[in-house]
C-alpha cells in the first residue's frame, strides 16, 4: 500500500500494523506524540496503550472553533469545554484534538517540557488560536525560539475552496490565498498555520508541516469536506 504523501517533515510509523503519522521535529526532541489516520479504532483503549498513552489520563477539548486555549493541571483525563487548545506542564497527561480537514497543531517545548494540542480551522486561526498559544507559552516562561510544532493533515489549498467572508476574516494572511472560480479562492490553511507560528517568534526549522491533504487521499484520511459527517483523526500528544 503506498503511504500517504506526508512530505518530508513526517513519516509513516506502524504501531502493531496500525499506520500513525510521526513529525520529525517532535520526535527528534523526543516528545510521545501520534497523528492517527483513518485506519484508527472507535475504541482505541488498546492503542493507546500501544502508543505509550495512559488511556486514563487522554484530556480532550470540546472545540467549539473559537481562539480559546486553556492550560490543563489536573492529574486525570477529562473534557476541556470551551477550549480549542490545550498545554500542559504535567508529565504523563495525554492532551488531544480531533480533525478532518483542520488543522491539527502539536507543539512541545524540550527546554521547559511543556506540550500543547490545538485543533484550527479557518475561525481559530481569524482569532489567533496559534499566536495565543504562543503568548500563553511564553507567559509561563517559554521562548518562542525553543518551540517545535507540527501541524498534522489537513485539507489542502487544492482541495479547499472559500468565500469572501472568509477571504476577510484571515485578510492578515494574503500569502495563503489563490484566486479561483469568480468570488472564490483556494485558501491554503497550512500556511495561515505556519505563517502565525512564524509571526508569533517560532523559528522556521522548527515548524513541521505534514503535506497530505485530507480530501485527496480518502483511502488514509477522513474529510469533512469530501464526506460530510464522517469519523475523526486524532493528534496526541503528552510529556514523557
Ligand atoms: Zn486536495
């Protein structure tokens, strides 16, 4: 089976025949993390044993598509309402975010330890999600120039048409924009990502961008795009 086309910040990892997506930056620092493709269960108790997560300890947000990250310092699993994005200092907790077609960001800090998860879409990244996650970081004592961050699949600028509303609402990044059919343009929402992460004091050469596009590769992603209601791909990640 031929792999996705990830490009050259991630690679195909098998874990007990499951295919996960590794971003070298993060594991070149040695932070756990997994990007999960659509060959993923609905009951991942197991798998995430397999991964090196406590299935206990996995905090998740509620992702309402809004620019709130909040900072997780409980000691168990649960549900974070409001929240977008998530960091953490506590060893052992697993924070994760779900997409099909968003972005789906991890950072870590290997000065401080510190991880985050981020789910942005087009809405997230119109309020800053990535630079606030950044802002938080450094607020707690991180410098921008120690972060690494991967920003997981995606639905490509090839496959994501939008409007003029959302032409105006990211207008701070005209670089992502590709003029299309009359009114519309092909947004690509990776380089939004990138550019906020850049802007925010991240160096270049530690922003891993996975190239797979998650409507073009059915047979590896779930699209919400390409399918409508369909399932999820999870990215994990937690302090060893
Ligand atoms: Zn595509």
């Amino acid at each position: 089976m031929r792999g996705p086309g990830v490009g050259p910040a991630f690679r195909v990892d098998w874990v007990r025949g499951l295919p996960v997506l590794r971003a070298r930056v993060l594991e070149v620092s040695g932070f756990r993390h997994a990007f999960t493709t659509r060959h993923y269960p609905v009951r991942d108790h197991e798998v995430l044993h397999d991964l090196g997560f406590d299935p206990q300890r996995v905090v998740e947000a509620e992702q309402v598509h809004g620019g709130a990250v909040v900072l997780v310092d409980g000691t168990t699993g649960g549900r974070v309402s409001g929240a977008d994005g998530l960091w953490t200092d506590r060893p052992g907790l697993v924070l994760r975010v779900r997409s099909a077609d968003c972005l789906p960001v991890l950072v870590a800090d290997p000065h401080t330890g510190r991880v985050a998860a981020v789910h942005a879409g087009w809405r997230g990244l119109s309020a800053g999600i990535l630079s606030r996650l950044v802002q938080a970081l450094c607020e707690a004592g991180s410098r921008p120039e120690d972060l690494r961050c991967a920003v997981g699949p995606s639905v490509g600028p090839c496959c994501y048409e939008v409007d003029e509303p959302v032409r105006r609402a990211l207008r701070g990044w005209p670089g992502a924009f590709r003029p299309g059919r009359p009114g519309r343009w092909q947004l690509d929402l990776r380089e939004v990502g990138r550019a906020q992460l850049l802007s925010a004091g991240v160096l270049p050469g530690h922003v891993g961008v996975c190239t797979a596009c998650t409507a073009c590769e059915p047979e590896w992603f779930y699209s919400y795009r390409r399918e409508g209601r369909t399932g999820r791909l999870w990215a994990l990640v937690s302090r060893t």
